[in-house]
C-alpha cells in the first residue's frame, strides 16, 4: 500500500499507483508548460502559484476519475491541466478580493506585484486553460464553460449575500456548491469522459466530485478554526480575521440569534470587531473551539463527504473505487 497524493491518500495497488503518479507528474509538467511565455515577467507571475505546490487535488480526482475507462487516453492529462489552471486562476482573483497576504506558504501574487498584477495573471491563465480545452473539443468546452459560469455565480452569491428572509447557512452551501463544488464535478466528469466511460459513470463521478468538493471547502472551514498549523495553506483564523462568513460561525449567528444566549451574543460581537490584534484573534479562536458550533460544521463535512461516497454505491467494485471511497474519508480527516 503505498501514500500518493494529497492528504496521505492510501493506494492499494501497484499498477492503480504508477498510472496516478505518472499522470500527476504529466499534470506538473503540463502546468509548466502552459504558464510559459515569451515575456519572463509573465513568467514568472503565472508559475508562482504553480512552484508553490499545492494539494493538486482536483487532478489527482482526474487521474482517479479516468481509471474507469482508459487511463491513457489522450484527452486525461490536458483535461487535468485545465481544472487545475482554472483553480490557480480563481485563486489569484480570490486574494486580490480578500486582500490576502500569504497564499501556499509564499506570499500571494497581489502583495508581490500589486492587485492588478494579480489579476491580469489570473486571465492569463484562464486564457490558456481555454487555449488547451479547445483541443479536448466542443462538448469539453461546452462542459467548462457551464462550470465556470457556476463558479463566478457562487462568487458573485457570496459577494452579494444572502437575500432577505433566506438562511444564511442554505446560501452559504449554495455559493460552495458553485464556487467549489463545480471545478471538482467537472474534475470527475473529465476524468471519466476523456478516458471514454459510459455516460452513466461519468454522471456518477460528476455527482461525486460535486458533494466531495463541498465537503473539501467545509473541511477548511474548519481547518481556519480548529487548526494550530498551516495544515490548510493559511495561518489559523486567517477567513476569520478577514471577515469572511465560514460555516463554523455561520452556525455560531444561527444558535445566537435562536437562542439569546450572553456567551454567544458576546462572541458574534468578539467576531463582529476587529480581529487585527493577534492576542484578540487568539481569543476568538479560543473560544470559538468550545463552542457546539465548531462540531457542527464538522458534523456537516462529514454528511457531505458520506453522501459523496453513496453516490459511488453503483460503480464496479476495485482499487479505483476504493481510493474513491479513501478519498472522502481523507477529507474528513482534514477537519477531526
């Protein structure tokens, strides 16, 4: 048995493990290759991200996704390329427009180089995901774009907030479902496609990818709360700093405004102030680790992760579908 990927993954078959590892070191090149440009400083900014590393996660779902028809066929890596692109793009955009300072352990591009910077490199790089997809043909192109329409809405969902009278939690799941979920259905999906399954397991494995990418983003939800490491890329309490509305004190507003109680009407007011001092930080997070709140995101990680790993109850028993099944319980290991 043998760890490949993100999270420690546990691949129980030799022939399972060098077809993954060798598409993912294809992806890596691929990512190198299609963040080159005649101009250095171009260069440089768009492979920033890339050499920073990275869970490569929706790739690895790709490489997975592909083992139900033919792992080899042409279109598998350049499709991992363009999600993985894709994602690399939203990030640059994501910390321009959360003003974020670290990205991966390095510092993030818009500090470096400035918010415009930031975000003509995230065009950049949308612009060659696009050039790659054209390859992979109409319906590929197709599939993307109806993806990434459902990512920049949940963007856009988040940005404007929930309307009046909606809960707060329901929008939230509603914005991951676009903002995360999307990429990581189109991971499966693609996996699947290029690699010529049927259409009844490539529905399979875009359903999965949907519920998994969920369960990914609420795990780091978590992470942002519960961690004392970088475990999730970032320091600890960084989305709570910045203000912006994770699970755990989503959760924390619903069972204040429900029940009145002194303790957690005085943390949404801790939450609510400013963070910008560590030592008050510190306190919130403290104090939001006690809180019922905080296993409740979890409790909600867990259901989505499990209902990912239902969706697969279909799919013909083996190693691929076991490291399937690994992979929902490795995403709520991030966040016990």
């Amino acid at each position: 048995m043998t760890v490949v990927g993100p999270f420690g993954l546990h691949v129980r078959d030799q022939a399972l493990e060098a077809d993954v590892q060798t598409g993912l070191a294809a992806v890596e090149a691929g990512l190198l290759e299609a963040t080159k440009s005649d101009v250095p400083f171009i260069t440089e900014a768009a492979q920033h991200l890339v050499r920073a590393g990275g869970k490569r996660f929706r790739p690895l779902l790709v490489m997975l996704a592909s083992q139900f028809g033919d792992p080899d066929a042409p279109g598998v890596v350049p499709a991992a390329v363009v999600v993985e692109l894709t994602h690399l793009a939203t990030l640059y955009h994501d910390d321009v427009m959360d003003e974020a300072d670290v990205r991966r352990g390095v510092e993030s591009a818009n500090t470096r180089w400035g918010n415009s910077v930031a975000v003509l490199t995230g065009d950049f790089l949308f612009a060659r995901a696009s050039h790659i997809l054209a390859d992979l043909g109409p319906e590929a192109v197709r599939i993307q774009a109806e993806a990434f329409e459902r990512l920049v809405t949940g963007q856009i969902l988040e940005t404007a907030g929930p309307r009046d009278g909606r809960d707060p939690v329901d929008h939230y799941l509603d914005v991951l479902s676009g903002k995360t979920g999307s990429l990581v259905a189109v991971s499966g999906r693609f996996g699947a496609l290029m690699a010529g399954a049927d259409e009844r397991t490539v529905d399979i494995l875009t359903q999965y990818g949907e519920r998994l990418g969920i369960a990914f983003q609420l795990a780091d939800d978590v992470l942002d709360i519960a961690s004392d490491s970088h475990e999730s890329g970032k320091t600890p309490g960084t989305d709570l700093r910045e203000g912006i509305p994770t699970l755990p004190v989503l959760r924390l507003r619903a069972q204040a405004a429900e029940d009145g109680k002194p303790d957690d009407l005085e943390l949404v007011e801790l939450i609510d102030g400013d963070l910008g001092d560590d030592d008050t930080l510190a306190e919130a997070l403290r104090r939001l680790r006690a809180h019922p709140a905080l296993e409740q995101a979890r409790q909600d990680t867990v259901r989505y992760a499990q209902e990912a790993r239902a969706t697969l109850a279909p799919l013909p028993e083996g190693y691929a579908k076991s490291a399937l099944e690994e992979l929902c319980d490795a995403v709520v290991h991030r966040a016990g």
